[in-house]
C-alpha cells in the first residue's frame, strides 16, 4: 500500500526527525511504499467568505483585524525556520539521506489518489502550539476521500486540554473518521474519551520500534565518512538551557567524578553516538530519556514542564522508571551513581514492542471502515 505519514515538520529536531525514520522504516519493512508528509507549519490562506467577513468587521469595528494576518505569519514562519543554518544543514543531511518525503507548503496540495492510507504521528502531533493548522493533522483536507487513516502515537505532549472550542468541534467529527487511534502517553487515553469521545491504545514511540542495532548501523555508516566529536563520560542533551541546570550537570560531574559534554549542533548520528558511547545521561528531552533506554545508558531526566512532562511521566512508568525524573528545585538528596534493572527493562521493552508492532500489522490488514 501506499502510505503517508503525517509528522511535525523535518528540521532541527532531533528526536522528531528520528522518529519519523523510525516509522518509515518499519513501515517499509512491512513492505508498504511510504512517504514522509514534508510540511513546515504554514498557515493555510483565508478563505474569500473569511476576506468578506473580516472587511465587514473592520468596517463596523474600531477594534480592526489583520486582514491578511496568515500572510504576515509564514513570512515569521520563513524567518524562524531558517534561523540555525548551521544546525539545519546537520540535520538536513540525514533528512535527505534517510527519509524519503513528499514535500508539500499546504495539506490543500495533496490530492486524493495520493495514498491508500495516512499515518498521524508521532510526536506531538496533535498540541495545537506545534501542530498548525491542528484540523490538518486530524486529515480535514481528506475527510470525503476513502482511505485509512491510523494515529500512531501521536502525544499531546501535556496531560490537559488546550484546544479551542471550535477546534474541539471539528476535530471530534474528524477523528471519528479514524480506523484507529494510539496514543504515546497513558494519560491521552483519558483525553481522547474525555474530549474526541473515542477509545485509544497506549503504544511505543516508533523509535522505541527499531533495535539498537538498527541505530548502531547509522552511527557506523557515519563514520565512514565523518569524524565523531569524542564524548565525555557524561552527556547532557539539554533542550532548555538554564542556569538551574547548569548547576545540576556540575553537580552529576561532581558527584561522578567526571568530564562532561554538552550537546551542541551535532549530526543526527553524531547525537545517537554520544547516547551509545556515554557512561551516563542527563536530559530534559523525551527523546533523550528514550535512547538513554534503547542503549541501556543510566540516565537522569530533569522535569521540562514547559515542553510537557506527562511524557517523560508515561515514559518512565511503562517501565518502571520513575525515580528517574528530577524535580528541579530538588536534586540535593539524588544518588547520581544509582543504577537500573535493564534486564526488566528491556523485557518491558520487547513485550510492548510487541504490543504496538500488533496494533500496527492489525490495523493495516483490516478493511476500510
């Protein structure tokens, strides 16, 4: 079949780009043609009804609106994407070494015919801050198109509803036209009932899909080629740098008696390395804490409330992990050297491997609603 998967947009992200490959190549595995939907976060240009309406409202109104307010916005869009050149070069390399695209501006451009089924996710797919237009991630554009549609662990990335009303309206509508829904956070399956009235399975990270190996392959395969920045001991992937982190890091290096490297522009497989190299992690990244697990690393995860911890939550829980989270105003008493059960952990991980690769294959198999 041919399938598309709908993801935040390819950039800078490093997780949000592993994750995408990740699906991808088990999707193709199964033996599927599969594209990645390339698409920066746009807005979709105003209808001639809303044009009219916004003229009437400025005309009647002293409290005028931005006619063309879409416009001006992906002009900032433009500006905003391109702003770490350096950074996007790295990790545009293996956005177009590894992920095969289809590269679109608007949902609009995509046709009916294009694909037999959509695949949403993962990622936080579905939090109306990063996923713009939203109803484009629900598949608004294909709501009279028979195909399938599957949400695979697409997150929320915050355990309360932030949706508008209008937004909550029509996205219940159009995720009733799902064959199936999976959520990557055990706190979404409330959410989904609560709000979209639908039932969801709680399933893995598509990166948590492939083995170590697979990702050993890529790190190898760089090699070849470039020379990786050597790793210190510790690693700190640090999304939000802070002054209060900094302080936690010295204090692990301390604690540790160790050097330690902090992330900076790397490649995307210059990243996995320093994840399967380190003797220990610290991140405040769901993807950081995910690969600390696939390579067996003793990490830490300082709380990222901003970026939404019920994902590090549902993460550490799975697999029994919670000790692992730092409150951040209370890292004082942590025993930095203590160490994880990988055994239970990876038993965990190959039964919800499982679990999630079944709800894939079933879903894929079954007829179209």
């Amino acid at each position: 079949m041919r399938i598309g998967i709908l993801t935040l947009p390819l950039s800078t992200n490093y997780g949000g780009n592993l994750q995408a490959y990740a699906l991808q190549t088990v999707l193709k595995r199964l033996g599927h043609d599969v594209l990645v939907i390339s698409k920066p976060s746009y807005y979709e240009l105003p209808s001639f009804k809303t044009i009219l309406n916004r003229y009437i409202h400025n005309f009647f109104s002293s409290n005028k609106v931005d006619v063309y307010v879409e416009k001006h916005l992906n002009e900032k869009i433009d500006k905003s994407f391109n702003t770490n050149t350096y950074l996007l070069e790295k990790t545009g390399e293996f956005i177009n070494l590894y992920i095969q695209q289809k590269k679109i501006k608007f949902f609009s451009e995509l046709q009916c015919g294009d694909f037999d089924v959509f695949f949403v996710g993962s990622d936080q797919c579905w939090r109306p801050i990063y996923a713009n237009p939203i109803q484009g991630y629900y598949l608004n554009f294909a709501k009279s198109w028979r195909i399938k549609r599957i949400a695979y662990a697409v997150s929320f990335g915050v355990d309360k509803w932030e949706y508008s009303e209008n937004d909550t309206l029509k996205c219940k509508k159009l995720v009733k036209k799902f064959d199936a829904v999976s959520v990557r956070e055990d706190s979404a399956i409330g959410i989904c009932k609560s709000y979209l009235d639908i039932d969801a399975k709680h399933v893995l990270d598509p990166t948590m899909l492939l083995s170590k190996e697979d990702y050993i392959v890529l790190i190898d395969a760089f090699k070849t080629k470039c020379v990786s920045q050597p790793i210190n001991d510790l690693f700190c992937y640090i999304l939000d740098v802070t002054d209060q982190k900094r302080t936690i890091i010295s204090s692990v290096s301390n604690a540790l008696n160790s050097f330690y490297t902090l992330c900076e522009d790397f490649y995307v497989e210059e990243w996995l390395n320093a994840f399967y190299t380190a003797k220990i992690v610290l991140v405040d990244s769901f993807h950081g804490a995910v690969f600390s697990i696939i390579f067996n690393k003793p990490f830490w995860v300082i709380g990222n409330a901003k970026r939404g911890n019920a994902r590090f939550s549902s993460l550490l829980k799975m697999f029994g992990l919670e000790d692992r989270l730092i409150d951040p105003e209370d890292y004082v008493s942590v025993d930095w050297k203590a160490g994880i059960d990988w055994i239970k952990v990876n038993e965990t991980l190959e039964k919800q491997k499982k679990h999630s690769m079944a709800f894939i294959v079933e879903n894929l198999e079954k007829n179209i609603s």
